[in-house]
C-alpha cells in the first residue's frame, strides 16, 4: 500500500503544469460584491468589491468566489508548499455554493457560504500522494468565522472547518499552480480531469497566481 503511495506522489510531481487545457462549456465571469447581511459585516467589508462565479457546461453555477482586498503575506518557505507566503490560518476568501458540492476529499459540502482559509497537508502516511502539493484552502461556515483579521491556529481551523464538512475532517480544497498567466481570471481542466478555476489574487506582495479545484477530488 505505501509503495502505491509513493507512485502517486510521483505521478504528481512530475506531472507538467502545462498539461491544463480549456474546458469546453465551463466559463468564469465576474460579479460584483457579496451582500448577503448573513455574512458577518467584518467579513463583507474584508473582500474585493468584485467576485467570480463559476459555470458549468449548462450555464449552472458552480460556485462564486471572492477574494480578500489585500492577504497578508510572510517571508515563509515551507517544503512542498507553492504558496507558502500566505501563513496558515489566513483569511483567503469566500466561495458560495447554491447547490450541493463535493469537495478534494470527496466529502459532500450543503449549500451555504464559507470563508476560506489557507492551511497546510499533514506530511504523513495518510496523506502521502493525495495532492500536487500541500496546499489548501479550508472551507468554514461563514457565520462561525466571523474575524477574517484573526490569524486562526491549525486546530482551531481544523475544528471549525469540519463543520463545513459534516465529519471528522476539514472540509478541503485544493491550490495549484496556474497552467499560464494569459487570460487569467480562467477555467481549464488539468490532466487528473479536475476543473480549475485559474486567477490572480491580491496580496501584500503583489497579485498572487493561483489555480483552485473547483470540481474533482483525489485518487490517492
């Protein structure tokens, strides 16, 4: 079981980035700022005025997303990581489900609005080849996550996350590189057959390049 393991984990990483191609049907467009008076105003008030929402090939949202005004950022390096200058526990975003979801763990997710926050896999044998890298955002009830400023430690973000899901284990999404910066915001499909949704964020540093699985979960 571990050696299969450790051939999944290879397969990703050597897996070019490039292999992403546009998904026919699928399109992200923009729309403007969340105002759902359920959200707390403090989180409101924390995002970029414009979000994106998702299609799908019969023109279904997917998903809408907005992204903090400005994300902090660290000098950190983490081995793994592609993200690794946004710390744990930061305050990333909002993604907006109008029907059930499915997030990179398989886990169902009900319809509803989630902050989410950046964590990191756990590097053990539960974990090992599950992903391209250890970066996530962690899906949490926008109504139990109310101070986007405070800087949440793993198991406070851990335990407020699997209410998102329902179960013993956070609610995850997974990060990615982008498979190019042209025409980004974007959606492509990478060669796990996974739906990214591909965007520059802004961040203390500079707008960040991101890919986020929208639609796919994990074999390994």
């Amino acid at each position: 079981m571990m050696n299969r393991f450790f051939v999944v984990l290879l397969f990703f990483a050597l897996a070019p980035v490039t292999a992403a191609k546009k998904v026919e049907g699928y399109k992200v467009e923009s729309i403007g700022a969340l105002s759902d008076t359920k959200v707390p105003e403090a989180v409101r008030n924390a995002l970029d005025s414009k979000g994106l929402r998702v299609l799908d090939d019969k023109g279904k949202p997917v998903c809408e997303i907005w992204f903090g005004k400005t994300i902090p950022t660290t000098k950190g390096e983490v081995a793994g990581a592609n993200f690794a200058q946004i710390a744990e526990g930061t305050f990333v975003g909002v993604i907006k489900f109008s029907s059930d979801a499915i997030d990179y763990r398989g886990q169902g997710i009900k319809p509803g609005i989630y902050t989410l926050r950046y964590g990191l896999i756990m590097q053990d044998g539960n974990h090992l080849g599950v992903s391209p890298a250890r970066d996530f955002l962690l899906a949490c009830p926008a109504t139990e996550d109310k101070d986007p400023a405070a800087q949440l430690k793993t198991e406070d973000l851990f335990k407020i996350s699997r209410a998102a899901s329902g179960t013993g284990h956070p609610s995850v999404w997974c990060l990615v590189q982008v498979s190019s910066n042209e025409g980004l915001p974007k959606v492509v499909k990478n060669e796990h057959e996974h739906i990214v949704v591909e965007t520059k964020i802004p961040t203390r540093s500079g707008d960040l390049a991101i890919g986020l699985i929208v639609v796919g979960k994990t074999e390994g």
